[in-house]
C-alpha cells in the first residue's frame, strides 16, 4: 500500500512539474510593462512653462527610462494607448529579426518585443516610423490591435501615445487596414513631398473606416503592424495615425 501511495504522489509531482515548464514556455512575459511602467496617476505630468498648453491630455504614466538604458541601450521609447493594454518600451535592433523572440532585456522571449523598423530614425524624425509587435493569443504585444476593426473601439482609443526621457508625441489614428507584408503600406522612404502625399492618399483610401484626420506631405506618420489572427502567413493588419502634438517635459 505504501509503495502505490509512493508511486502516486511521485506522478502527482511529475505532472506539476510538467505544469509549471510548460507556462514558462508559453505563458505571457511582462516585456518590461510590470518592472518600469509607474501605476495610474491622478496628477499630470509636469509640463514645460515655455510653450503653449497641450491640446490633448498628458499620459498619466511615467517611465523609469533611466533604468530601462542601462539595461538596454536599444529602448527607444515607450509606446502607451490610453485604456488599453497596449503600453510597452520600444525597442531598435539593427534588423528586424531580432526582438521577435527577445525582450527588452534582450533575452530569449517567445512573445518577443514592440520593436522599431530599422531603417526609421529612433528619434521618429522620419516622415514615416513603423512598430512591429505578435499578435497574440495572451493579447499581449499587438495582441488588440484587431480591435481596431471596431469603429466603436478605434473611436474610444484613437489616439497613441509616444514616450520619450524629454518629451512625449500624441498621434491620431487616419487608417486601418490589411496588407501584405511586402506591400506597399512599409514604405519609409519618399523620393519627394509629392510621393509622400500620394502615399497618404493611397493609405486613406485603404482604410476600412472613413476617418477624419487629413495628413499632409509635411507630416510624420506613425504605424503599428502585426500580424493577422486568420489567412495567409504574410497578411498584416496596420493602424496609422499622424503626429498631432509634441510635448516637452
């Protein structure tokens, strides 16, 4: 008797062992979210005397961005999308293979990061910057995108907000849409003013929903992309949005 009790509770262990492996396999990273992002607050952040009152509200999050350099110097900034679970630190490798299955420490992480295109400015100087994040199941990274399918859902979070130590920038989404992921939508370099606008205008006409902001040759762009959760290995979904306000702490 006392050997089968023996022999029970070693399967009992076996399979609580097999368990707790398989969760830290496959269950969801923190992506630096739990270690460096401060809970809500009720006050604002501060904001510099020298220029005109913000147009839309402050992020009510506040980044150890200090600490997240030192252990990478990569982190970029921090993307955060008011009432959502999107908010994230950035990260830039020198291609776009690296933080697909690396976290912001830079260790293996099946999840990966929210990572920046290479060939972008990490300042987000460029006409045209673009985030990459999974899609996935545990709704973690881009995991809500898709979301933005709902025209109530993008009216509640249209606007995206961009940390940086120094400032932040409030973009405004203008399309939504699938693509390919070679398509057109990865465009970052313009030959000129008149190709940016077209590719603007191309970028609006994709959109499944009419939406109101007009962005001009003389605007930055900002697009979110991942991939889809049904079809073809290569089809994206993106949300657009265009750079509405920069803000100096």
């Amino acid at each position: 008797m006392k050997r089968i009790w023996m022999i029970r509770l070693g399967i009992v262990l076996i399979l609580l062992a097999c368990i707790l492996l398989l969760y830290s396999l496959f269950g969801p990273g923190n992506n630096g979210k739990e270690e460096f992002q401060t809970s809500l607050q009720e006050e604002e952040l501060p904001i510099s005397a020298d220029g005109e009152q913000p147009l839309y509200p402050a992020p009510s999050v506040t980044i150890d961005f200090d600490g997240l350099l030192a252990i990478n110097d990569e982190t970029t900034s921090w993307i955060w999308i008011p009432d959502s679970p999107i908010t994230y630190p950035v990260m830039q490798g020198l291609d776009n293979q690296k933080y697909l299955t690396r976290s912001y420490k830079g260790t293996y992480d099946r999840n990966g990061s929210v990572f920046m295109d290479y060939r972008c400015q990490p300042d987000y100087s460029s006409s045209h910057t673009i985030l990459f994040g999974h899609n996935m199941l545990t709704e973690d990274i881009f995991g809500t995108l898709e979301r933005y399918k709902d025209l109530e859902y993008l009216n509640r979070h249209s606007l995206i907000y961009i940390l940086k130590p120094e400032e932040y920038q409030v973009y405004e989404v203008f399309s939504i849409h699938g693509t390919d992921a070679t398509g057109e939508t990865y465009r970052v370099n313009f030959e000129t003013p008149d190709h940016f606008r077209q590719y603007l205008e191309e970028m609006k006409e994709l959109s499944i929903h009419p939406l109101g902001p007009d962005p001009e040759s003389k605007d930055q762009i900002l697009t979110l992309s991942t991939c889809t959760s049904h079809g073809n290995k290569n089809d994206r979904f993106v949300v657009q949005a265009v750079l509405q306000e920069t803000v100096k702490l």
